[in-house]
C-alpha cells in the first residue's frame, strides 16, 4: 500500500544541498528546500519529509540552537509553522518523519520550505549523519497540498551518498575447523568506528603464524580503494591450533585472526547468518547488495535473506529467488531461499521459514502492505495455520525475537520448526529455549544478525533502537553445499555466538550403547541405530544414569565462564581460574529486558564511585553505541549511559587496592554498596525484576590467559523425562557462546 499519486508532477519539487558522498556518523549541515507546485500549500496543509525505519540519523530536535541535531525550518513567505518529529508518523518502511504543517498562512506556487538539518549558526555541531553505508540515502517528501492529509509523495526524491570513514581497526578472520591439508584462506579488512569495512585502507602488514602453513605470503597489502585482501590456497599439514597475526612496519601486532583447528574430522564447521533484510522491505541497499555483503566483507559461508512477509511482492518474491540461485555456489557460498513470516504477537509471532529449493510459494501472514491481493487466499494469518500450510515442504523453521516474539506456547510444530534464535541484534532471548525445555520442544540454538543495515555477518548495531552485534551460527557438515548446509540445520548440529568466531565442541559418551534417532521419536516412527558418542542437537534413548559431558573451547578471547546446563538448571559455573588467581580486577555487569516485547530496552545509565579506594584503569564492555557514555569523573568515580535488550554490558575496573573500601552503585534500578573485600569470583547479583534483570559484581585474575579448554564432567541424569545438556560461554571481550543441547531420555520418547 502506497501514498496517494493524484497530480504527483504538479506538487513541487525538493533538493538538498549540498549533495554527494559523507562520512558515515559524521556531523553535517543539509539544507532541503521544497518549492511549492501548482496547488501550493493549503491552510493546516503539511508535508513530511520521511527516513527509513532503519536508519540510526540523530534525532531532530526544535529546542536547543546548540545542542547536536538542532532542526529548523523557514516558509519564504512568512507563513507561521508547526514541527514535530515521530519515528511512526508515515507508512513503514519510511517511518521516520519529520511533520512541517502551515497552522497560519499558505503556500502559493514558488513558495518555498527551507529545512536545515543540523543548523549550526546557533553552535549546533551539525545533524548526526547515519552511522552504516547506503549508496541512497533519501529523503522521502510527502505533500498534503489540500489539508486533507492524504499525501503525494513527490518524484524523484532528493538523496546523499553514506560511505566508510577511515579504518580505525582491522580484522583477520579464518575458517575454524578444516582438516590436514585442506586449503583455506585469510581474508583481511580494516573497518571504521561504527564497523563498516572501510576502502579507506592504506596499510602493508606482515604476516606471522604460531605454525607452518604452506603459501603464507610474508605480506599482505590493503591499498585506498579496497574493502578486503585475502590470502587464498593456504595449508596446514599437520594438526594442531592455528593462529595468524598481522604486524606493522615496526613488527608492533596490530590484530590477530581468530584461531583455526586442524585435526581429522568428518565434519567442518561452517559460519552463517541467515537472517536479515534489504531496502525492498525494511532494510538498507538492495539485496543484491546483501549477498555481496554477506560473501565478500563479512566473509560468511552460508547466508539467507528474511524479509517481512507483508512486504515481499510477487515481483521481488521472484527477484529474491533468482538472487539465491544465482549466489548459491557450492564449495564457495550457499545461499538458502526463504522469508519472514511476520504474524502478529498474538497470532504466534515471527517465524523464519527456509526451504530446500527455489520455486516454493510464499504463505504470507497477511498483504497489509502488498497491494496485489490476487494471492491474498493463500495468506495464513496464525502460526498454526503457517505450519499445516508447510507440511509436506521440504523446509526447516526457526522461531526468533524481533519486533515481534515467537509464542512457542500458542503454536509449535517440531518436524518444522528445528531451532530458536537466542541472540540477533535485537538482544539476547535465552528465555525462548527455556520455553522450549518446558514444552518438551527439541530444538537447536541458533543466532543470527536479523539485521537491517545492510551488514549481514558483521552488524554492527549502529546507534539505534539495536542494542547488540549480531550473531552468528557455527554448522557442523561434511562440505559446503545447499543439501549438507539444509541436513545440518534439520538436525540441530551448530551452536551459535554473538558475533565471534570461536571453536565449541559438545560431546556426551555413554558406558553403553545409547539409541541415536535420525528424527525426534515423540513426533512419529523414525529409524535409530547405537552409538557410544553423541554431539550437539543429537536427540537419543539410554540406559545409563550418568553419562560424560566433555567440552572443547578455543577461542580469540580468554574464557570467563562455562554454565554447563540441563535444561533450565545451571548444574555447575566453570572459571579456568581460582580463588588463589584472583587480582585487581573487578567487573560490573548489568543485563535483561523489560519484557518479552518492543519495548524490552531497559535503561541503565548511571554511576560508581568508590570509597577509600581509587580506579586505577577503566574499559566499558559491550558499549556498542559510541554515543553512549562512558566517563571517569573523578579517581574513584566514573559515569555512563546504557541500555540493555537481553543482551549485557558493563564495565571493568582495575583498583588501585585491591582490598580496601566500598564500592557504590547508582541505577535508576539498582542502588547498592559493596564492600571491595566482598567481591570474589562468584557473583554477587541485585536482582531488578523485569525479564531476566540484574546487576551482577565479581572478580578475576590480573591476567587471564586462558583462551582454550577441555573440560569433562559426569553428569547425573533425571530419571524423567527428557535431559537437554548444554553449555554457555562467556567471554572476556564480552561475546558469548551457546551449544545445541544433547536431548537424552530413557522413557519411550515421549516428552518430560
């Protein structure tokens, strides 16, 4: 559904100046300027001038001539104006609108509007300029010429270019599990201060690895104009951990790659983001674009595309499926077809649907914004009419928390729906496993970006309502391919992250043969066959009533902590570090939601101060916003601005005495003294009500150098009912990890 396009020609014309190319997040002034059409502008008419949902551009304010975003706007004539700003003043995805009504006078032909964004003759630093890249920034004019506020929207939008700053940090990214001999590449690029891969580069950098890899060039060389290099056609021939740094001229190491694990193995491990949108629904650049993206500079091997439902027409519905097939390439980059099915909270909530092959129909939740209804018949407005309308497709769904939540308690059908998404830019919505678990619902964990900005597999979360980087999902399968891919999505075999590229292996044996099933028994007649091993997602009958749960973790970053879990219990929180280990370093930590919906930012901000103590250094933690802020006010005190959506954040404070004095807490939730003696290396935890909100304080070791681990545990299973064994990661860079979970049970198959 569109805007009305009565007389669209004969409505006025608008243009920005100045116009082309600025940099991403940078403070500017643009003046658009609306001249009135042959109707001019009625008493109590108006215009909007629209941005999309998506875009993070400051926030126009009217009030302070000094303060960032300052926005005024002049009529030629004299006529008297009215302004106000509201994200949800126009059709989405062009929500974001500000409103200039004429409440005293009118406008005549030639007449004109001058809007300065960022109006600095009163000190303004200028407007905030959106924080990610898009070839067409517009500016969407909306005219009400008769006061009868039914808009025409204008031809041939006025529009600016957003591109990368310089870099400002670089990354080196590597597989993570490939066998002896297998080739591999390096691929290396610099990114900006709010995360785009910048072609601003002009950098040599030598190349040193702790190992033997054959065809390791002894440099490489990012040069103005390049968005990555790669280093292709490397080996490793024998087993081991390896790792690659990039160095300066002056041999300084200026970032190292994630770590890769050689060793013979069956199956490798696979990164992906599956779960995103372009500007044909409610994201940023076209999606051809998003693929690029996806393939070429955040360096993933698997990808989807998730557009809202109610938005994909039958035109780009065929568009999207031509653009999988033609990027899917075996070997290289897979490229899953599918959407977002969009319904309502209360009709189930969101469901990303993903099949097999191209050619399969789109069951859309409703047409509220596709004005073709020839197809509206086939629409299927619940969950659980969207799960009787897919059976029978060769297709996998996964539940997630976007705008809208997934309500597995309305509606789930397991040989459909195979995993939730427990973290995206959104947040972080563990609670979604746990109502799985109560459920008896078998699934996988998965994370993925649910981006809008156009950065599928490095989604930065920008400056707006997104409060966290988005994820990813580690697949275990034997090759790159569509059909391998799709097998290691049915079968729950990957783990997801927040956005780092750690190895994480699960792994649960048994003293006798346990009862492996290809399919989940509670659902139907499957076939099985016995195994003494299972890995993550597996779902098998046994005998024993302890079994081993061995963990491997190797990771960029040290290890915090591993939760090792059955189901909703925390059975054990393992630090690779003791009590003797413990130093100066202390950290404060907040986190959860409001609630399960839109509106589940939680704000934080607040302060510390210490008594009788000092800070001796200070490092905020999962500060994703640069306009957050983070601020020492004093040597014992500093102050911040914070939200959470699920997700954490925090800070990190090395004290100058390590035992002396108290340590005071100021939120608009938690207010609280510890005393610095206190803290050790559990945590002590003010509970804030809300969903999964708390702060929580402990301590750790001067130097943690712990960025590897094996770990065994034998676990005493429940006799009833089912057993999901999984564990969690935390990091010290403030990433996280979660495992599948291994579903054991010794009953007939039926739930717990």
């Amino acid at each position: 559904m569109g805007h009305a396009v009565y007389a669209r020609e004969r409505m006025g014309r608008a243009e920005i100046t100045p116009g082309g190319a600025f940099e991403a997040g940078a403070f500017a002034t643009l003046t658009l300027t609306y001249t009135a059409g042959t109707y001019g502008i009625d008493d109590t008419g108006s215009i909007k001038i629209a941005h999309r949902f998506a875009s993070d551009m400051g926030k126009p304010q009217f009030d302070d001539p000094a303060a960032p975003d300052y926005v005024t706007v002049e009529a030629s004539n004299g006529a008297e104006l009215e302004l106000r700003y509201d994200p949800k003043q126009n059709i989405r995805p062009w929500d974001k609108t500000l409103y200039i009504k004429v409440v005293r006078g009118f406008l005549r032909e030639g007449d004109r509007l001058v809007v300065r964004f960022g109006d600095r003759r009163g000190g303004s630093p200028g407007m905030r300029l959106q924080t990610f890249c898009e070839e067409r920034f517009t500016f969407r004019v909306l005219v009400d010429a008769f006061a009868t506020y039914d808009y025409v929207e204008l031809p041939d939008p006025p529009a600016i270019s957003i591109v990368p700053g310089p870099p400002v940090a670089f990354r080196a990214v590597l597989p993570t599990l490939r066998r002896p001999g297998d080739p591999f590449t390096l691929h290396v690029k610099g990114e900006d201060r709010w995360g785009n891969p910048s072609d601003r580069c002009d950098h040599v950098f030598i190349l040193r690895a702790n190992r033997r890899v054959v065809g390791l060039p002894e440099r490489l060389v990012l040069r103005p104009g390049m968005f990555a290099a790669a280093a292709a056609g490397l080996r490793v021939e024998e087993p081991g951990d390896l790792l690659i740094e990039l160095l300066d001229g002056e041999g300084r190491v200026v970032t190292a790659s994630n770590p890769l694990r050689i060793t013979e193995t069956d199956l490798l491990a696979w990164w992906a983001d599956i779960h995103g949108q372009s500007e044909e629904t409610i994201g940023t650049n076209s999606a051809r674009a998003y693929f690029r993206f996806a393939r070429d500079r955040a360096f993933l091997d698997v990808a989807g595309h998730q557009g809202n439902d109610f938005q994909i027409t039958g035109e780009f519905w065929e568009e999207l499926q031509r653009l999988t097939r033609e990027f899917d390439e075996g070997g290289r980059f897979v490229v899953l077809p599918g959407y977002e099915w969009s319904g309502n909270t209360g009709l189930g909530g969101d469901r990303n649907v993903f099949f097999a092959k191209e050619g399969r129909p789109i069951r859309r939740s409703s047409h509220a914004l596709v004005p073709d209804l020839s197809d509206a018949h086939t629409d299927v407005p619940t969950a659980e009419a969207l799960f009787d309308a897919l059976r029978g497709e060769d297709c996998f769904v996964i539940a997630h928390v976007g705008g809208r939540y997934a309500d597995l308690r309305r509606a789930h059908d397991g040989r459909l729906e195979r995993s939730v998404e427990i973290h995206s830019a959104w947040g972080t919505f563990e609670w979604l496993l746990h109502d799985a678990f109560e459920l008896g619902c078998r699934v996988g964990v998965v994370c993925n970006s649910d981006g809008h900005k156009g950065r599928p597999g490095a989604s930065h979360p920008g400056a707006s309502m997104f409060g966290a980087y988005g994820g990813l999902t580690c697949l275990f399968a034997p090759e790159l391919t569509r059909p391998a891919i799709f097998e290691a999505y049915r079968r729950r075999h990957h783990y997801g992250t927040t956005g780092c590229r750690a190895f994480l292996d699960l792994r649960v044996r048994f003293a006798e043969p346990a009862e492996l099933f290809a399919e989940d028994p509670a659902l139907g007649p499957t076939s099985s066959r016995p195994v003494r091993e299972a890995m993550m997602g597996d779902i098998l009958r046994i005998t024993d009533e302890t079994v081993e749960l061995a963990v491997e973790l190797l990771a960029a970053a040290p290890i915090e902590r591993v939760e090792i879990r059955n189901g909703r219990e925390t059975l054990e929180i393992f630090r690779p570090y003791g009590e003797a280990d413990l130093g100066a370093r202390i950290r404060v930590i907040w986190e959860g939601a409001r609630y399960r919906g839109r509106g589940r930012q939680t704000i934080w901000d607040g302060s510390a101060e210490l008594e009788g103590n000092a800070f001796a250094d200070l490092a905020p933690i999962n500060f994703w916003n640069l306009e957050q802020r983070f601020e020492r006010t004093a040597p014992g005190r500093v102050e911040w601005t914070a939200l959470t959506t699920g997700n954490f954040a925090g800070f990190e404070a090395r004290l100058e005495d390590p035992g002396s004095g108290v340590l005071r807490i100021d939120t608009p939730l938690v207010q609280c003294a510890l005393p610095i003696a206190g803290i050790g290396r559990e945590d002590s935890v003010v509970e804030a009500g809300g969903l999964g909100r708390r702060l929580r304080v402990f301590r750790l070791p001067d130097a943690n150098p712990h960025r590897r681990l094996r770990l065994t545990r034998r676990i005493v299973l429940r006799e009833k009912g089912d057993n999901p064994l999984w564990v969690g990661v935390t990091f010290e860079d403030g990433h996280r990890a979660w495992t599948s979970p291994v579903y054991l049970f010794r009953d007939a198959g039926t739930r717990g």
